[in-house]
C-alpha cells in the first residue's frame, strides 16, 4: 500500500480561509482580532517564527502587534509589558515566543499571561481546563494533529493511538486530547519516551502513530501495521551539503518506507507545520469572539 498524503499546507489553507470570514463578521461588529507576538533576543529560528506569525495574522485580517526586545531584557520588564498587554482591550492574544533568554524564568513570564488571552494553551488554567474536559485555549500543534485528522476523516473513536513524545507542548496535550470523552477523542492511547521498553511492539498495534520525539528515523517501516495512519510532528535538521543552507528538514517517521506502509502519512515538511500557526490564529478568533458575548 502506497499512503495517501496529509497535504498540511491545503488543510491549513481552507481553515485559514474559514477564519477569514470569521474576521470579517467580526469587524462588521467593531471588534478586530489583535494578537501581540512578544519576542526577547535574535534568535534567528525564532525571529522567522515570529514574522511567519505576524504575516500570518495580517492575510486573515488579525492586527498583529509587534514587541520586539533585546537579549538583555529584565524579567521586570517583559512582566510590565506583559501586564501591559492584558491589559490592552485591542489586543485579543499574547504569544510570548519560546525559548526565552537564560536569565528570564520562563515559567513565570507564561503565568503572568491573561489565561484569557493566552493563544498558546500553555497556561496551568487552560491545560488544566483541558484536561477536565472544560473549554480552553487548546495548544497549537496537538490542536492541530487532531485537525489534521478529523479533516482526513480519520476515526479517532475507538482507535489505538500512540504518541511518541511526552513533553509540555506536543506529547502530553496531544494524549489528553484524544481520551477526552468527545468527538474529536475517544481513542485509546499509549504514549512513549525514552524509558519505553519496546516502542516498537507499542507501535506495532497502533491505527494511528503520532511521532513527536525530535529524532530522525524514530518510526521505522518496520515498526507500523499495514494501513496506520502516520503523523509526523518533529522537525530536525539534517546536514545536506546540497543544499545552500547546508542542511534539509526532516520529521521523525523514515517517510520514503514508511509510506509504503500506511495508509495516510503526513510529510516534513508540508504536514503538522502549517497547521501550528493556523491553530494560533484560531484561538485569537476565538478570544475576539468571546468578547462579544461578555
Ligand atoms: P522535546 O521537548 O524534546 O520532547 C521530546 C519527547 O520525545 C520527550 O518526551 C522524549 O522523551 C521523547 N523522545 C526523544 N527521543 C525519543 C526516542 N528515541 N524514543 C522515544 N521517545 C523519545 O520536543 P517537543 O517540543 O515535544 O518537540 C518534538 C518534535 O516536534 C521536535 O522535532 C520539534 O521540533 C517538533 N515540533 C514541531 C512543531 C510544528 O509546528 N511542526 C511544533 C512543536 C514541536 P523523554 O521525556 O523521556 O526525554
């Protein structure tokens, strides 16, 4: 069996029109979507990361404000502007972008986020909201697997689902998500780390693989039943003398044998990427929208 390919790029784009029309109702009714993007330093990954975000917001009509701060920014500072920014009625989502320099405690700055602006869903109050099943800023790249999926018309009910990773941001959310007693959930999930015994054999039975381990080559062709279907969230770079950068991007599933496999494949990348930011714009949408009905 070849796989069919999860075109992440078109299913992003047909949600990104969706929310389009949501922006345009919304300013029909004086409220314009405005999401701040906080970033600390010039980190050049995080840098493109930001102006993808913020260019982004603008093809969909969600006014971007931009806060760009040197490395050497003080905690009390970012706190200020932070606390400035929820206080900000224009402003619908802060997204202070990660990592941030050494010196700042992170975990601090995220607590200090309005959990009613906070985009990210990395806020204790929206993941413990999550996890009990409450309405909650939901966090962008699990948000978007489950997208991805549902708009593959892949059947999460039932299914037998293992995730490959356990952080704060993909592994953990994702696996929550997907036992929620809900539509969008209902499977059963096996999550595996690095003290798995044998992430093959778990693989193995699962309808679905979700790989976010940040490894090349963690899902190999022999570790997936015929017919999976196979999400890749990671990214890595490997070094290719080919290119003018000197490296490529790839995921952590072998796609070239894996594919030959499963039934439904998500590339690196192409696949989870694009449907990150999309899910960013979606809880903006969603906070500008809440503010009609408070
Ligand atoms: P992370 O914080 O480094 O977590 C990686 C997780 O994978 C950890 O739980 C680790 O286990 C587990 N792991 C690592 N190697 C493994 C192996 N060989 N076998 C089994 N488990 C293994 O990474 P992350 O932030 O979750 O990101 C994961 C990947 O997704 C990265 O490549 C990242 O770049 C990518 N990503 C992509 C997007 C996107 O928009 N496409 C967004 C976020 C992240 P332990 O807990 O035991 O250490």
């Amino acid at each position: 069996m070849t796989a069919k390919i999860i075109d992440g790029k078109q299913v992003a784009a047909q949600m990104r029109d969706e929310l389009k029309e949501k922006v345009a109702r919304l300013k029909t009714k004086g409220v314009t979507p405005g999401l701040a993007v906080v970033l600390v330093g010039d980190d050049p990954a995080s840098k493109s990361y930001v102006t993808a975000k913020e260019k982004a917001c603008e093809e969909i009509g969600i006014y971007s404000d931009d806060n760009r701060l040197p490395a050497d920014t003080s905690d009390k500072d970012l706190l200020a502007l932070v606390d400035k920014l929820n206080k900000n009625s224009k402003i619908h989502g802060i997204l202070v972008q990660l990592p941030l320099p050494k010196h700042i405690d992170e975990d601090k700055v995220l607590l200090a986020i309005d959990p009613k602006k906070d985009v990210d869903g990395f806020h204790p109050v929206n993941v413990g909201k999550m996890v009990v099943g409450q309405d909650a800023y939901l966090p962008c790249t699990p948000h978007g697997v489950i997208q991805l999926l549902i708009r593959s018309k892949v059947t999460l009910d039932g299914a037998e689902v293992v995730v490959v990773g356990r952080s704060n941001i993909v592994g953990k959310p994702l696996a929550n998500m997907l036992i929620q007693k809900s539509k969008t959930g209902n499977a059963t999930v096996t999550v595996c780390h690095t003290r798995t015994k044998n992430i093959a054999e778990h693989c193995k039975r699962a309808d679905i693989i979700i790989a976010a381990a940040g490894r090349p080559h963690t899902i190999t062709a022999d570790m997936v039943k015929d017919g999976a279907v196979v999400i890749d969230v990671g990214v890595n770079r490997v070094e290719d003398a080919t290119k003018k950068n000197g490296f490529r991007l790839v995921g952590d599933v072998d796609f070239e044998a894996v594919k030959e496999k499963a039934s439904l494949i998500t590339p690196v990348p192409g696949g989870v990427g694009p449907m990150t930011i999309t899910m960013l714009l979606y809880n903006t949408v969603q906070s500008a929208e809440k503010t009609l009905s408070q």
